[in-house]
C-alpha cells in the first residue's frame, strides 16, 4: 500500500490535477467557422477551473485494479479508453452545471469565482453549450473504440458507454435534476425519500460512473464494480450534503459562487431538513463506510482514501 502523508497528498494532486487540465484542453472542440461561439462558450465552461473530481476519480479508481498501482502514463495518451472517457465525463458535468445556473434553473451569476456562461455569453448561447457539451462528450467517448486492440477491450468499453450513458440519463442525472425542480414547487413538503433520491441521481450518479468506468476499464469484477457503486454512492450524498453545509456557512470569497441561493431559490436541503449538527454526523458516518469499502480492495490506494476524505470535508 502506497502511504500519502497530507503534505505528498497535497503536491500529488496538484500535479495530477495540472495533468488534467493538460488532458481536458486537447480534448475541446476549435474555436472557428459559423459555430466558433458556442464551441467558446463551451470551452469557457470547461475550462473555469474546478476540483476535477470526477476523472480524477476515474483514474484513481482503473488504478485500484492495476498490477503497477499506476494509470498516469496511460492518461498521457490522449487516444486511450481511459482519458477519453475521463473527459467525455468531466464534459457532462460541466453541461449539467452550465444548465443548473440558468436563470430558469438555479439562476446562479458565479461559478468558480467567475461569471456564469449565460452572463458571459447569454441565456441561448449557454443552452446549446451545454447541449454541445453533452454531445461531445460521447463523441469523445466513442472514440475509444478505435483504439481497441482484443475483444475483451470492446467490451469494456461497450460497457463504460452503458454506464455513461446511464447515470447521465433519464434514470440517473437528468432523473435527480428533474426531482430537484419538482421538488421547489412542493417546498416544506418535500419528503426525506425525495431528498435522498434527488442527491442520488443529481450529484452520486456521476461519481458513481466516474468510479465504475475506471474500475470497468481496468477489468474489475462485477463484485468489485458493484462495491464501487456503492462507495461512491456514499461519497455523493456525503458531498451533496457538505455542498447544503456550505451553502449555510460559507461566503462567496470563500466557496467562488453565490451562498443562500438554495434558501433564496425555496429548496428544502438535508441541512434545512435535518439541522447543521446531525447532517455533518451524517457526512462523516457515509465518508467512513466510503473509506472502509475502498480499503477492503487488495490493492490499496490511499491518494484515492485521501481524496475522499479532503472532497467530502472541504471547505469550498
């Protein structure tokens, strides 16, 4: 098992996260002819900074299931599998933020510390940048299948592309997204289920494809894929939760966005619903089953550990 103390931790990640932002710009579209505006807006989206949590995750979690422990050379091969699903994914995301800070969604004007796609560019422009991005995403994702050399590798990545697809679908993302409106309109009678499945769908889906590609793409188990579903499942509704917390107790300096905006929008929070005190109980009860699952795999990767523990206690 590799040991990462806070300090080797920190330096890690600021390496790997410079690695990626490297990754994610040779992966977006060109700035030219009739379309170069919502091809910008749609790199402005990307490119606004951001934990890059989720390839992050993905790769960190192809190298539970590696000999070496190691994925990072394969990442510098921008037609490999596993980086081109790593930004396919870090693209939906950010399509689903720049849809969430629409002023007929969450109506956010900063994200990151800066101003939001629709204040840059406009309402119509920032919609089509996050279709554009939605799109070139799994334009980008299939890509992998040129590269595929046995069989076996076709039908990873036949089965990463199920997973995309699903957790950002009508059954995972979009699903929570759509609870997470309905649920404005019902205000103080929105039921704990409701809350749970929203954080589920809008926020764990994709950490949970994040942690399953990598894992399917490494050639896990299904038993193994199955508990990585479930640990991340952890890990979202600890950070959704933790998001709720800081929308209470954080300032715009701090956070880079607008705070009080799920108060300001009527949304009923786990914080609102359960108080600060029993909802950060709740985040460090799911953070440890998360730790625990992943430190049940027999190639252990404390960075991975690590990460979790930082994104689901951050302060921003």
């Amino acid at each position: 098992m590799r040991m990462v103390g806070w300090m080797n931790f920190k330096e890690e990640l600021d390496q790997k996260t410079v690695k990626l932002e490297a990754m994610l710009q040779g992966y977006l579209p060109a700035e030219e002819g009739y379309r170069a505006k919502v091809a910008s807006a749609m790199n402005y989206s990307v490119m606004a900074g951001g934990k890059r949590l989720r390839p992050l995750m993905m790769a960190e979690s192809a190298a539970l299931f590696t000999d070496t422990g190691e994925v990072w050379e394969e990442v510098a091969d921008a037609e490999k599998a596993l980086p081109l699903f790593m930004a396919a994914l870090e693209m939906i995301h950010n399509y689903s933020l720049v849809h969430d800070d629409l002023p007929a969604m969450d109506n956010d004007e900063y994200r990151r510390g800066r101003k939001t796609t629709h204040v840059v560019y406009g309402e119509g422009m920032a919609v089509l940048a996050g279709d554009g991005l939605l799109n070139y995403a799994f334009e980008t994702a299939v890509r992998a299948f040129a590269g595929a050399e046995t069989t076996e590798e076709f039908r990873r990545i036949a089965y990463a592309l199920k997973i995309l697809a699903g957790k950002a679908g009508l059954d995972g993302m979009i699903g929570g997204q759509c609870a997470d409106l309905e649920a404005e309109e019902l205000g103080g009678n929105v039921t704990g289920d409701m809350l749970i499945y929203i954080h589920e769908h809008k926020t764990a889906a994709l950490i949970q494809a994040a942690m399953t590609i990598g894992a399917v793409l490494a050639g896990a188990s299904g038993e193994e894929i199955a508990a990585l579903e479930r640990c991340a499942y952890n890990i979202g509704i600890a950070f959704q939760i933790q998001d709720d917390i800081l929308d209470v107790t954080s300032s715009l300096e701090v956070l880079g966005k607008q705070v009080g905006s799920d108060e300001k929008n009527h949304k009923l929070t786990y914080v609102a619903m359960h108080g600060l005190e029993e909802s950060r109980g709740q985040v460090e009860k799911l953070s440890e089953e998360a730790i625990a699952i992943l430190s049940s795999f027999p190639h252990r990767n404390q960075f991975l550990e690590e990460l979790v523990e930082q994104l689901i206690s951050r302060e921003k």
